[in-house]
C-alpha cells in the first residue's frame, strides 16, 4: 500500500508541483490549502506524514505541528518555511516537526527528506519490542523505551530528533563522530552543507541538560573533528 502524505501549503503552484512529483514518486498524495481544512483532514482520514507549511492564512504551521504532537498517535511532519532564519527553524523543531526545509528548496532534497522520514519511522518499527536498558548518567537518566529523559530527577522535553541524537551519543560513549556522520546515522541523509543543523541541535541538547552548557560534561566537542559522549562523567 502506497504511504500516505498530506501536504498543507497555500501556495496552490507549489502545492500542486509537490503533489505531482510525490504521486511520480509512488505515495499517494492530498492537499490543503489551509491550516483549518487541513485538521478537517486529519479526522476524516489517516496519513504516514504531512508536509506542513509554516505560515498559513489561518492556522499557521506551528499551532498545527502542536495540535498533533498533543495526539497519542506519532506523525513524521516535515515543515516548509519561506523564514531563515536560526530562529524560526528552531521554534519549529521545538514544538515538534521532525525535520525541515527553507523555501526555495529542490524536489529531489524535498524527496530525499521524506525518504529519510519515513526510513527512520521503518527503523524504529523494526526495533526489538524488548525492554530497553535505562541509561543513567550524573544526574541525567535516558529511558529509551518510554522516550523519556530526566535531569536531576525532572523530566526535560526533547524534540524527537533530540531525543534520538542524544540516545545515541549515549550509547556509544567515547566514539567522536564529525557533523556529517551524524547527519547521516541520525537525521537518515547526508547533505554537505547541512552540518549546522547537528550544531544547532546540539547547542539546544546542552541547554537542555548540562548543568552548564559553556561548559558541558556530556556531549563534548573534539575540536577540528566533531563530538562525542563523555566516557568519564565528573561529579
């Protein structure tokens, strides 16, 4: 069965051009035109992942990305912005878009993501329905299984790309991994040029859970290389 996208953009010349080359792709594909109609969407059908504007004449992207990452139910959404900048990227991924594009961007990088997308949503279908080992740390617990991270006994919200960077940081303790590695073994793809998205998420990760991110104790830069997750965590 053909996996199934809505794509919510208001710019119907768009909207029809990612429609057309999705469907060439071999997914079968819907529109909407607007943040509203695209919920009215959402109730009456089901979807494998939703590319998801952000500004939008009513409803814009980031009240719609809240709306369903508040359902039980997990939706890869890939955000399309007209914005640059750092901003505007990182509001989006907070609030829960797995991955995004500026606009204007190229149907085969659109493509490659929504590949990468749904590779990853295979990835994580396919994984032992074992319990998974609770890593803890100083102060920091991962709970792979829950998808639940702690820091001083507090729980921290992290998006789900977050999540996924810092769960393998951890389990691979002491391996330094440059910025396109990581891309590659986390985000699904490589694509030169995109190494600052690893920045940008890790920068944010260190806020997150480093008592001090000027100084972490757990996600270390090798300077000249990339990073790696501290063997040895200093009380």
């Amino acid at each position: 069965m053909a996996r199934r996208i809505l794509v919510v953009e208001d710019n119907l010349d768009l909207a029809d051009l990612l429609v057309m080359h999705l469907h060439e792709a071999g997914y079968a594909v819907r529109k909407a035109s607007d943040g509203r109609t695209a919920l009215q969407r959402f109730q009456h059908a089901s979807f494998d992942l939703v590319i998801l504007d952000l500004m939008l004449p009513d409803l814009d992207g980031l009240d719609i990305c809240r709306r369903l990452r508040a359902r039980p139910d997990y939706l890869p959404i890939l955000m399309l912005t007209a914005r640059s900048t750092e901003f505007d990227r990182v509001l989006g991924l907070e609030v829960g878009a797995d991955d995004y594009l500026t606009k204007p961007f190229s149907i085969r990088e659109l493509l490659a993501r929504v590949k990468a997308l749904f590779r990853r949503v295979e990835a994580l279908a396919e994984s032992p329905a074992r319990p998974q080992q609770v890593m803890q740390f100083d102060g920091l617990t991962i709970d792979p299984a829950r998808r639940c991270v702690l820091v001083n006994g507090q729980e921290v919200h992290l998006t789900s790309r977050e999540f996924d960077l810092l769960a393998h940081f951890a389990t691979h303790p002491g391996l330094v991994y440059s910025r396109a590695q990581l891309l590659d073994l986390v985000w699904g793809y490589g694509h030169e040029g995109y190494e600052h998205t690893v920045n940008s998420h890790i920068n944010r990760l260190r806020a997150k859970i480093e008592r001090t991110p000027a100084a972490p104790r757990f996600i270390l830069t090798v300077w000249g290389v990339g990073y790696k997750f501290a063997e040895h965590v200093d009380v």
